[in-house]
C-alpha cells in the first residue's frame, strides 16, 4: 500500500507520497544499503498483560543480520528501562559478529505523535535522543535534527529515554483512571461528573483530564511494562497497577449500567437491539488495535444483547480478523439503546432528532465521550460517564 501511495493508517494523504526520494520494502536484504537503522515495530502485551517483545526482538534480528562495521541502531519502540541495551543489544551483537561500542553503536528516540492530529505532526513534537555514548548522542541528535523543527532533548542515557517514555503514558493512564473512579462515585451519587469537572477546572492548577475508555496501543499497554521491570527488580507498584485495574474494568461497569437502565424501563436486556457507534481506539483514526470498544461489545453480548457496530473510520476487515466481530454499513433501525463510543467527527453533526429516529420507545443513549449535553433531548434517557 506504501508503494501505492496509501498510507494504511490514513494519517497521510496521498499528495504526501509525491517527490519523495524514499523506498517501502519488506525486503530484509535491503538493509544491507542502510547504516542509521530505526526500529520502530509495535510492543504489546499478551493476553496476561506481559510485555510482547517479539517484535522489538525479531526487529532486532533482522537488523543484526545485516549489521556493519560504524552502523547505527535507533529504537523508537516503547519499552522498560534496560530493554534496548539488556535485550536488544546481545541480539545485534550475536547475529552480526560486531562488537557493541567498538563497531556499532546504538541508540534510543521515544516515538512522539498523537494520531488523527493533523496539527502536532512529528517535526513539531520535541524529540527526546539518547546514545550509548556521548558520540553516538551527538550523531543521533543530528540525524533527527535534520527533520525535527521543534528541537532535540539529549537525554543523559538510553534508560533515562526508555523510562521517560513509558512513565508519560503511565502518568495519562493513572489520570484518567482516577477521573473514571470519580465517574463511577459520581453516578451513584447522581452527579453530572462532566459538570463536577468544569467547576473544579476553574482552578488554575487543576488538571483537566476526562473519564473514558482507554485502549489503543499506548495508555492501555506502557504501563504494563513498566510493571513488569518493576516486579523483576523486586517491586511490586501500587498505584500503577490500581489504574490499570480501573481502566481495565471500565468495560464491564459501562456494560452493566445499560443493562440496568433497560431494566428499569421494563426492558429484557437479551431481547433488546444495541447500536455502538465507533470501534477505533479513539476519534478520528482508523487504528482498532487494544480497543476498549472491542471489549465493551463483548460485555454487552454477554448479557445476550443483539449488538449492531458502524464506524466509518474502520475496515470492517480489520474488525473481523482482530476481534472476530461483524460491522454493518449503515444502523438498521429500531433500536433499543445506542451507544456513542467514538466521538469521530462524523457523529459530531447528530443531533437528538437524528437518535429518536433510529430508536423505538422509550430510547436511551449512552454518551461515553461526552458528546451532547445532557439536556438536549425532551425523550431519550441520556447517560454519560
């Protein structure tokens, strides 16, 4: 698709491709060509929520197979602290008969980009760097200075860079957990969290953070790592773990808080037709990877629901394969409750009008972003985190 012009992920159009003096090939022996290598694959978690270094590994293989004498080796995937130097370098090292230091040098650059932002693009993002010596920093430094318009941050060592890394998206993870936990208090206590959060946010120093789902590949799955090099030295991290136990269950208390609103409406939950609108791990990318959405439908067909899924941003291939779940083209009305899970800018344009029509009596709608106030619909049960 590359070669295509296309970009998968549909951040770049394809004007973007056009002049551009650069060759997509998943050919390994071109590597041969190369002398500043960039690693940046995916690292996940498995299904127990352990580091999958697979990737990062593998990369590692196939770049040591190919390794030369005074060659670089930058990782930009987000790992522990000690992972590239601990993990990664024996692999290069091993493959490649070079000696670490002597012949190779290697460094660290944390990927920074926020996806579907089309104005924080990747030269406009500082860029952290760090080598496996002074010199290797300074060359690393310069390379990413030729694209970074925003500057470079050296950072004193490769661990600092990873543990920086891992710890930014461990903070968001930790904030946003402490506002769903406020969310699920506040909804016993029958308070509008959304109204709580703009009166305490008239503080100068209060930091606005919002109740959600969070999944994707970053927030849901960094501060796993971090978890595990932290049980490995003999740690066992409380408030790390505690937030990803609140946002990892916000699925399940989403789910069952449907079920009992349908309930109070006289409503059997099994026999009742739910549209979620929106799949992707956030608004306005088609990225689908560690979906919370994905979750959230499996809690909701666990209590038998018959649930209908549209996103206009997702492949509907991409949704199958991953989570073995069907999307349909349009909403195929009535429905029993609709669930607005994404707030694509698409969904953005609806009004109350266009959810009464797709509903039978007595609708409700779950508002999981906040889109809509919650006045504006005289007839739709409207609930929001």
């Amino acid at each position: 698709m590359m070669q295509e012009g296309i970009d998968p992920s549909r951040e770049l159009d394809s004007s973007a491709f056009e002049g551009r003096d650069i060759t997509f090939t998943a050919d390994e022996n071109e590597l041969d060509n190369a002398h500043f290598h960039i690693v940046a694959v995916p690292t996940p978690v498995d299904e127990h929520c352990v580091p999958d270094l697979r990737p990062v590994l593998g990369a590692s293989r196939s770049v040591g197979r190919h390794l030369k004498n005074a060659d670089y080796v930058i990782f930009e995937s987000t790992v522990y602290p000690g992972c590239t130097e601990e993990d990664c370098v024996p692999i290069l090292e091993e493959l490649s008969k070079l000696t670490f230091g002597s012949d190779f040098k290697v460094g660290y650059s944390p990927e920074r980009i926020n996806p579907g932002d089309k104005e924080h693009t990747v030269e406009k993002i500082l860029k952290i760097v760090s080598g496996s010596d002074p010199e290797a920093t300074e060359e690393i430094a310069k390379v990413y200075g030729e694209v970074i318009k925003a500057g470079i941050y050296k950072a004193s060592s490769i661990k600092v860079a990873e543990a920086a890394k891992v710890i930014e998206n461990t903070q968001r993870d930790i904030n946003i957990a402490l506002m769903n936990e406020l969310s699920m208090i506040f909804d016993k206590l029958k308070i509008d969290t959304q109204e709580v959060l703009a009166a305490a946010g008239t503080k100068w120093n209060f930091l606005k953070f919002t109740p959600g789902l969070v999944g994707g590949h970053c927030i849901g799955v960094d501060p796993y790592y971090l978890v595990h090099k932290a049980r490995e030295i003999g740690m066992d991290p409380q408030i790390i773990t505690s937030g990803r136990r609140i946002n990892d269950g916000m699925p399940a208390f989403i789910a069952k808080r449907l079920v009992q609103t349908l309930i109070k409406k006289g409503k059997n939950p099994a026999q009742c037709k739910v549209l979620v609108m929106g799949i992707t791990f956030k608004e306005n990318v088609s990225d689908i990877r560690n979906s919370k959405v994905a979750d959230l439908i499996r809690e909701m067909m666990g209590y038998s629901m018959n649930v209908h899924i549209i996103d206009p941003q997702a492949s509907p291939n991409e949704v199958a394969h991953e989570y073995g779940l069907s999307m349909i083209d349009s909403p195929l009305p009535p429905y029993d409750a609709i669930m607005v899970a994404v707030n694509h800018k698409e969904f953005m344009a609806y009004d109350a009008g266009y959810y009464e029509e797709l509903m039978s009596n007595d609708p409700v709608l779950f508002d999981l972003k906040g889109v809509y106030s919650r006045d504006f619909s005289e007839t739709i049960t409207y609930w929001r985190l």
